[in-house]
C-alpha cells in the first residue's frame, strides 16, 4: 500500500498531452471536433535553451506542438522531430494516443521529491521560456505518465 502524500499542487488537470504523427492532420482533425480555429504549431526550443534530459542523458530531442485552450484545460498535440524523447518512444511503442495529464507545480524540485518517497520516477526534464516541466516514467505505478509544469 502506497502512503499517503500531500501534493497540494496537484488539484487539478491543467493538460492532456496526445502523440501525433502528423501534427497538421491531427490539428485541423480537432479543430473541426471543437469547433475552433487551427492552432498554429510551435517548435519547441533549441537544446541550448530546453537543457532536456531523457533517461539521465542529456537529449536534443525536439517536437512540434500545437494548442487548443478549453475553458477546463488545453490539449496539446506533440509530434516527436528529433532526437530521443519520451514521445517518440511512446510513439514508436504505442502509436498515436495519450500521452499525459499534466498539473501545474509550483516547486519543480519539492514535487519531484515527493514522487521519488512514493518510488515514482521522473524519465524527461527541460525547460522552456518562463518554465520547466518533468515527466513520470510510463512504467510508473500510476497507470499514466505525469507531466509537471512550473512557471519562473
């Protein structure tokens, strides 16, 4: 049985993560279902800038991203680009789907503390513009990989 701990934090879903191979397709295909715009897709930051790590290793991993923001969280599509990354491994071992649910942290370094007392382990950090993030590893006891974000 696991112990009880308190992550404040950790109240509400602020994301779910979906791995796409074709984030153009994947993108118009939701924004008919939700009736909205087609979010222009981002890259994400340069490895100098992400400073990820996958597995331990420092990664050059990269992805496009793109947004839909619903008045209860935002879903966001990731097409794996380059190098080692939790999401191409999820999508060469699964193919498309869900990745993660993400939550908002305030303390990068406390929360993945307390995931470490109750053996959850973290298998991708980076950073980007005004944050950082951290996943769980898809191996962990939850059933589902976590994402943390952290604003700066």
């Amino acid at each position: 049985m696991l112990r009880r701990i308190r992550m404040n934090e950790m109240k509400r879903v602020v994301q779910v993560g979906i791995v796409v191979r074709d984030i153009e397709r994947a993108s118009r295909l939701w924004a008919k279902l939700l009736g909205t715009e087609v979010p222009t897709s981002v890259e994400t930051e340069t490895p100098d800038i992400t400073n990820m790590t996958y597995r331990g290793d420092i990664s050059p991993g990269r992805a496009k991203l793109a947004f839909f923001t619903l008045e209860n969280l935002t879903i966001e599509l990731i097409e794996p680009i380059g190098g080692p990354s939790t999401w191409r491994d999820f999508l060469e071992k699964h193919g498309e789907g869900m990745h993660h649910i993400a939550f908002n942290v305030g303390d990068m370094s406390k929360s993945i503390e307390i995931l470490k007392t109750i053996d959850i382990d973290i298998e991708q950090t980076g950073d980007f513009t005004g944050g950082c993030y951290a996943y769980t590893s898809p191996l962990s006891k939850l059933g589902v990989i976590l994402e943390l974000l952290a604003r700066k």
